[in-house]
C-alpha cells in the first residue's frame, strides 16, 4: 500500500495514457479490421437469396462510421479531469519542495 501513495501519480499517469491509446488507436483499429469482416460477409449473403432491401441496410450499417471516442463524449470532460488530477498534482508537489 505504500507504493501507492508514493507513485499514484506515475500510476494515473499511465492509465491516463493506457486509456487514451485504447480508445483513439486500439478499438478504432479494431473496428476497422472487424467493418471489412462484416463486408465480406454482406458480399457473401449478395450471392444467396437475400432480398436486396435487406442487403442494402447491412450495406449502409457496415460502410458507416459510428466510432465516436468515449472521452470525447460530454465534451471532453474526461480529459479536462485528468488534467487537473496531472497538473494538481504536479505543482502541489513543486510548491511543498
């Protein structure tokens, strides 16, 4: 538990980072790679009996782009956050030396 309370702020810092790559590098990627899936198995379905009306939607909903970072959501209140928590911390420490 000591660790803790001397290096929560290299620890937030890092998850702050883990977070950040997660959400604008890692599962954009991933839905990326998972979008060109989801195409070839539309193009599949064109070769069965599949009504075009229905090929048509799968079409629409596989090509659009719905990834919207989730520490953007509510204006980015997540990131104003952590950059107080960061920068609190940092000048506190500064001004106690």
């Amino acid at each position: 538990m000591e660790y803790l309370g001397k290096h929560w702020k290299t620890i937030a810092a890092f998850v702050y980072l883990f977070i950040c790559v997660c959400d604008f590098v890692v599962y954009p990627t991933l839905l990326a790679i998972f979008r060109q899936e989801v195409m070839n198995n539309i193009m599949m379905l064109s070769k069965a009996k599949v009504p075009e009306q229905v090929l048509t939607e799968l079409s629409r909903i596989g090509n659009s782009q719905n990834w919207v970072p989730f520490t953007l959501r509510g204006g980015g209140l997540f990131h104003l956050s952590f950059g107080a928590i960061l920068t609190g911390s940092v000048l506190n420490k500064k001004k106690n030396k």
